[in-house]
C-alpha cells in the first residue's frame, strides 16, 4: 500500500477532515480580505482585520462545525444600508431632518450602496467546501475498500 493511500485510510479520516476545515478556512479569511480591498471597504481596516475562523467541533468525523467571525457592520456594507437617520430624529423635527436630505429622505453627502464583498464569496466557498469533502470522503471509500481486497487475483469458476 502506497503512502497516499495510508493517508485517506478510515483511521486518519477525522484529522484529514479537521486539516481540510481548517486549511478552507484560512483561504475564505484571505478571500473575504482580498474583496475588502478591492472593493476599498473600510478606511480604518476595522472589519479586514476581524475576521476570525474557528473549528467548533470535530468529533471523530461524526459532525464538523466551522465559525467564521468577523465585526457586524460588514453586513451592513454588503447589503448597502447604514448612515441612516438617527434614532431621535423624525421628520416632525424639521429644519434638522431637512438640513442634510433631498426630498426623498436620502443623505446628501452620504450616498448608501451596496458593496457586495460576502455573498458570492461565500456561496462559492461553501461549494467548494462540499467538493472538497466529498472528494475526501470518496478518497477515504476507496483506501477503505482497498485494505479489505485480497492481495492474490480471485478466481470464479461456473
């Protein structure tokens, strides 16, 4: 038996499966910050710099969970909401509603959009995930299957 097929044996599939985890996770983290620059999201570098993933739990590979963390007004950016009216601040108020909005009610310095730096991000990445643990699942079958066939060809006679 070739060391690649030692490596995807049924005993070493739970640490095979955290290394995968964790390597992904690493590579989302660099992704979601390579949107964030590209997209110049953030001059204080607040929410590039949040991102935090962590292996939850591995349990034999019966279940694996994976936490991505990162600073919540990232959502915000990537739904384009935000800079908003103040909590206080209604229309009855008026000379300090209208001072800085249109007709409309919309800031005029402040111009909201979307930057949508997560959710094609995330949505390939957690195709990709899937891939690549049904690539080692597959791996692991075969390396499992193949420690139990015979060594000597099996001959069938009728």
């Amino acid at each position: 038996m070739s060391t690649t097929e030692e490596q995807f044996l049924p005993q070493n599939f739970a640490q095979n499966e955290r290394e995968l985890a964790q390597a992904w996770l690493k590579y989302t983290i660099e992704h979601f910050q390579a949107n964030i620059k590209r997209l110049k999201i953030g001059s204080t570098q607040e929410l590039y710099n949040s991102f935090v993933g962590t292996l939850v739990s591995a349990a034999a590979g019966d279940e694996l969970r994976l936490r991505l963390a990162y600073a919540i007004q990232g959502m915000y950016t990537d739904m384009g909401v935000g800079r908003g009216m103040g909590l206080g601040v209604t229309k009855a108020q008026g000379r300090d509603y209208y001072e800085l909005r249109n007709s409309r009610g919309q800031l005029l310095r402040h111009q909201r959009r979307a930057k949508r730096w997560y959710s094609k991000q995330m949505a390939f990445d957690q195709k990709r995930l899937a891939e690549l643990a049904s690539d080692l699942w597959g791996k692991t079958l075969i390396a499992s299957v193949s420690t139990l066939v015979p060594e000597q060809p099996v001959q069938l006679t009728f």
